[in-house]
C-alpha cells in the first residue's frame, strides 16, 4: 500500500495489522449478489447461500428497494 503524506500512521498499521486477513466479501461477490436481490431472490436465501454478513454489501436504498 502506498504511503501518502499525512497517512504514513493509518497505511503503517493496516500493513501490520489488516494485510494477512483474508477478504471473503469482494466488490465481484456483492455485485453478483445484488443482481440476485434486484432479480427477486430473497434475502434469506442470499444470507442461506453467500453468508449471513452478505447484508453489509448492500446500501439502505437496495435492501429497501428490491428486498423482499
């Protein structure tokens, strides 16, 4: 990660504390997630088949827009 000027404390400790975490919820995982919302499938199906943190990909507006 690069160091900008005024950020070398917050990149510093996300090198040593965040890097070797893995991320399980990627842009294209709660992309093809909300295509699946918008196209009518339940939320409780999602959280059954992608993991029940799979919420937190969506804004206010879509889970009030196309949740069912």
């Amino acid at each position: 990660m690069k160091k900008f000027k005024g950020y070398q404390r917050e990149s510093h400790l996300f090198d040593n504390n965040c890097q070797a975490m893995d991320i399980h919820y990627t842009q294209q995982r709660c992309q093809k997630s909300l295509k699946a919302l918008i196209l009518g499938t339940t939320m409780a199906q999602l959280k059954a088949t992608q993991g029940p943190l799979i919420e937190q990909c969506f804004t206010e507006n879509d889970i009030k827009n196309f949740s069912k």
